[in-house]
C-alpha cells in the first residue's frame, strides 16, 4: 500500500492488541475489585469475549502472520482465556474449577513473563498478569473474597501498564529511562 501501512503489520497490530488485552484486564479487574458501586467482574462479560477474546485472538494470528510469535502466543493464547472465561461466566462450575481454570491460565503468562523479550516494562505487565490470575485462583479455592479483591486490583493495574504501552507507542513516549536521562522510546 502507498501509506507504508500494510495488512498484518506487526506496528498496528500489536498497539490494537495491547490496547484490547489493557481495557479488558481494566474492566476485568475493577469489577473484582468493588472499587465502583454495582459494578462487578460479570458486568465485563461482553468486553471480555468480543475486545478480549475475539479481538485479542484474531490481532495474535496476524501477529503469527507478521512473524511476531510472542505477540502471537500471547494475544491468541489470552484471546482463547478472555472467550472462555466469558463464555463459562455465570455457568454454575464448582470454585475448584475456576480456580484450576486460572492456574493453567496463569501458567501462560508465567510463560509470557518469562519469554518477554520487550524488558523489563513487558516482564512487568506479564508477572502483574500471572499475580493477578493466582491471587484469584487462591481466592477461588478459599471461597476468599479479600483475595479476589487484590487481584482485581493487580489485573487493574496490569490493564494500565498494557494501556499506557500501547498509547506511549502511539505517541512516541518513554518507556525507560535510559543513561544520562534520555528516554527510550516505545517501539511501534
């Protein structure tokens, strides 16, 4: 295409899908957490499976189609975990079933943590993730809602760090700060 833009490209793509996996980890989030009266984590249901799920899923096969495999693993593999959890929300599953449901799924972003090749601020977003998913399933098997609170707010701020990432590559803004203050910027 004549605008430098072409289809898969791994820049927008991977923006679009930090941005979807940030919103859903922050509605995700807020509603375990209470913080906003009548809001709970099933009022993020429809985010969750067409923004996490469908989007994030689809923005991971071009991002496989791109030549990106980490951005591919981790936007198909949460899109798979966002349409699950949606799909299964409200279903009556025992809470050692959503509880083992998290655990596998924590297992992936222990995965992407690990295997974050972008440094440190993408460890960071992955291990905020994997925190999160383990404080509720720890709170799943409990029957503790203080736990399922704190990892509301662990996938709040892990939602943040995935929105603030995609918005700084949009806008050229720092990442990291680099030697003598100058600023690395984040990637397109």
């Amino acid at each position: 295409m004549d605008n430098g833009v072409s289809a898969g490209s791994t820049a927008s793509t991977s923006t679009l899908g930090n941005i979807a996996l940030g919103l859903t980890l922050l509605a995700f989030g807020i509603g375990h957490t209470g913080v906003i009266d009548g809001v709970s984590a099933a009022n993020s249901v429809s985010l969750a499976m067409y923004v996490g799920g469908v989007a994030l899923f689809l923005l991971g096969l071009l991002e496989y189609r791109g030549g990106n495999g980490f951005n591919g693993t981790a936007f198909a593999g949460l899109g798979i975990f966002w349409f699950t959890w949606a799909k299964g929300a409200g279903a009556s599953v025992s809470e050692e079933a959503a509880g083992t449901f998290l655990v596998l799924f924590a297992l992936l972003a222990l995965t992407l943590t690990v295997a974050a090749a972008g440094g440190l601020f993408s460890q960071g977003l992955y291990a905020l993730l994997t925190l999160s998913l383990v404080l509720l399933a720890i709170g799943a098997f409990a029957d503790s809602g203080g736990l399922a609170k704190a990892g509301g707010w662990v996938a709040a701020v892990s939602g943040l760090l995935a929105w603030y990432g995609a918005t700084a590559a949009l806008a050229h803004w720092p990442m990291a700060l680099g030697k003598a203050g100058s600023g690395a910027v984040a990637a397109n």
